[in-house]
C-alpha cells in the first residue's frame, strides 16, 4: 500500500479543489470579519484557531492561560490578520503580565 502511495504525486484533483475552496473561505470570511468588526485580534481558548490561522495564512500567538484541575497547562490564543503581528505580541505580552499565570515546572529530584 504505501508503495502505491508512492508512486501517486500527492492529493488528487478532487483534493486540491476542496483544498482551495476551504482556504478561500477560510480566508476571506476570516479577513471579513475582522474588518467589519474592527477586530484587533480573534481570542480563542487552547488553539482551537490554530488550523483556521494556518490555512488562511495568519499570525497567531499562543500564552499559559491557567492549569486544569490536574494541574496540566492550557493557553489562550490569539490570531490576526497578515501584517498584525506586532499587535497580537503585545496582547499576548500585556495578558501575560497582567494574569501572572506562568510558572515554573515543579522540579523533580
């Protein structure tokens, strides 16, 4: 099977197609919103918008948001339009700062 899949140049046509559709709207209705809405920067828990940012070709920036009830790390991201980059660190800078959520590992003898 792999052997197969060696031989074939990638995704098929049907897969390119959907491909570009999905990055289109992913785009275009990203860019819409966040001018219509004046938006600085999309704020989102985790990196649920982590693919959406890769597909359309977006910045975003991932921070230590708090620690679940086990005590793992979960972040907060934020993400915006091509070019924002120095905006989306400054708000990761100031939520940092003002949050004071980071930590050490705890160390292990």
């Amino acid at each position: 099977m792999m052997l197969e899949a060696e031989k074939t140049n990638g995704i098929g046509k049907l897969e390119r197609e959907a491909l570009r559709n999905i990055t289109k709207a992913c785009k275009y209705g990203f860019e819409k919103m966040m001018k219509e809405n004046k938006l600085d920067a999309l704020m989102s828990p985790g990196a649920d918008i982590a693919g959406l940012l890769a597909i359309g070709g977006y910045p975003g920036i991932n921070v230590p948001a708090g620690y679940d009830k086990t005590g793992a790390p979960f972040g907060i991201s934020f993400g915006g339009l091509e070019g924002s980059e120095p905006t989306l660190i400054e708000i990761a800078y100031g939520f940092e700062h003002a949050t004071h959520i980071r930590k050490p590992p705890p160390s292990h003898p």
